[in-house]
C-alpha cells in the first residue's frame, strides 16, 4: 500500500488537505465511524489484507503511519 494514495484517499475522506502520516484521524473525529468502514475496505483492497475486529483500533487505525505498519506487520 503506497503512502502517498492512502493519503490522497484520507484527505477525500475527510475532507482535509493538509492530513498527514502522523495526523490523529478518529481520536479527533476528523474521520467518524461511518467513514470508518471505508477505511477498512481501502486498507483490505489495497494493503492486501483481512482485518479482523481484534484489528480495529485506536493503536493501528488513528493515522496513516500505524496503518502502514498494521499492513506491514500483517504481510
């Protein structure tokens, strides 16, 4: 999963150009649970992974940096 299309896909979601790697994403509410679920099927289409509710957290979903790492662990 390429860092720069996973950005591009959170500042359409969230509608903030400047989001970055490390910006915070739900602890803020700059992304809300609905949005959430597109969240998941990106980082499943593109990171090629299936993530499990014991995924679904603060620690590996709260910025793009701990995506990438959630991906990278999980290959």
């Amino acid at each position: 999963m390429k860092q720069d299309d996973l950005l591009s896909f959170l500042r359409r979601t969230s509608g903030d150009e400047t989001v970055g790697p490390d910006t915070p994403l739900f602890s803020t509410g700059l992304i809300d649970s609905v949005a959430m679920m597109d969240v998941i099927g990106y980082i499943e289409t593109h990171g090629g992974i299936q993530m499990g509710t014991e995924d679904v957290t603060l620690e590996n979903l709260d910025t793009a940096a701990r995506m990438q790492t959630l991906v990278a662990a999980r290959r």
